[in-house]
C-alpha cells in the first residue's frame, strides 16, 4: 500500500516539475519580442542575414530602408558611443529591448565587420 502511494506522490512530483519547466520555457521564448525598432538595429549591426529573414517572419513584414534609417538616426542622438546595449536595451532609457540571443549576435557581428587594428 505505501508503495503505491510513493508512487503516486513522484508520479504528481514530475508531472509539476513538467508543468513548471514547461512554463519557464514558454516564458523564456516570449522575452523575444520582434519590432520594427528591433529589426532595424539587427540590419545595422549586420546579423546574420537568415536570422533577418526568419525575424521578418516573425514581425510579419520587412521594414522599408528608409524607416530604419530614420530609427537608426534617432537612436544614435541618444545612444553613447561605448553604449554596446547595456540592460539589452537599445540605448539608455529606452522601451526597445533586445533578447540574449539577439545581443550575442550583435556582439559576434561587430567582432566579424570590425577590421583588426595593427600596431
């Protein structure tokens, strides 16, 4: 008889733990918020380009070149020169902000387009 109840009490142990990681990674999945703003600080910080074409369909549309060059000229009146997305944010005080993954490949784009310096 005690067997079956330990049974029952692992059985509804994992099936909570289940159910919490489950739900720690669907919030995890939704940090990730697409936006126009979003998709034009990828383009410039030249990320991968297949990761471009899969945020654009997410977003549902691609952003006109001339809108992100007017979001790109806004952020940069407010973003300091040795900013590099602090808080995943797109510049200080800013709504806009950038998951891990997206700063990780901003930050592996900027050491590919950044030439080497010789001394």
């Amino acid at each position: 008889m005690k067997t079956s109840t330990y049974l029952a009490t692992f059985i509804a142990v994992l099936i909570g733990y289940l159910l919490l990681y489950s739900a720690y990674s669907l919030a995890n999945e939704s940090r990730e918020s697409f936006s126009t703003e979003g998709y034009c600080i990828l383009e410039s910080e030249k990320v991968d380009p297949n990761y471009l074409d899969n945020y654009v369909k997410k977003l549902g549309f691609r952003p006109k070149r001339s809108v992100c060059k007017k979001i790109m000229r806004l952020i940069g009146s407010f973003q300091p020169d040795n900013w590099h997305y602090k808080f995943n944010r797109a510049f200080p005080g800013s709504a806009i902000k950038l998951s891990d993954n997206q700063i990780e490949m901003i930050k592996r784009a900027q050491r590919k387009h950044t030439p080497d310096v010789v001394k």
